[in-house]
C-alpha cells in the first residue's frame, strides 16, 4: 500500500479485499494498511467508524482480537454485526465469539 494515501482510505480498501464469509481482526487490517505501533488496531476503528452508512465498504468483517464485535458508539450496532456476519454464514457461539481458526481471512492464500 502506498504510504503516501490517507490512513481511512488505506484502511477501507483492505477491508475490502477481506471476503464474504470471512472476518479480519483490527490488529490485522492495521498491519496491512501499513499502521504499525500500538494505536495500529484503534485507528483502524477510527476510519471505519468514519464510513458513509452507503459506503459500501464490509466494515462488518472487523472484530477483535477475541474473535468478537467491539461496542460502537451507536446502540444495536453489535447485533446488526452479527446479523451481517451470520448471512455470509460466519458462526459464533453463545458468548459471541466467532472461531478465528476457522474464520479468520489469510490475506494472500484464499
């Protein structure tokens, strides 16, 4: 990725290179839009918080590190994650956390 391109717009294409029926975690679509450090995972949540609700963009594909749906800042946007990620038939358990062993998206080998 070009270093010279915004951080959101580096951010928003990898997500949207993650396929259906597959999640990234932030810590990984930070690594990949070239936003090394600590903040690498928060700034990614800080771009996708930014999308146009029309963007297009599968922000629904991001969890965490533990394999669940971070809080937004908006109420109800959590099951409408999970509602998402069940129609691409990502599944979780009772707790919410989705197998990353089996889910996870491995840029470069699908």
């Amino acid at each position: 990725m070009s270093a010279g391109r915004g951080r959101n717009q580096r951010v928003w294409d990898v997500v949207q290179a993650i396929p259906r029926g597959r999640v990234a975690t932030y810590r990984q679509v930070a690594a990949l839009a070239g936003l090394e450090g600590p903040s690498g995972a928060r700034q990614v949540g800080y771009a996708l918080a930014a999308l146009a609700p029309d963007s297009g963009v599968p922000w629904h594909r991001v969890v965490n590190v533990r394999g669940t749906v971070s809080p937004r800042g908006i109420g109800g946007r959590e099951d409408e994650q999970y509602d998402r990620l069940a129609a691409e038939g990502v599944a979780y358990d009772a707790g919410g956390r989705i197998d990353l062993a089996r889910y996870e998206w491995n840029y470069g080998i699908e």
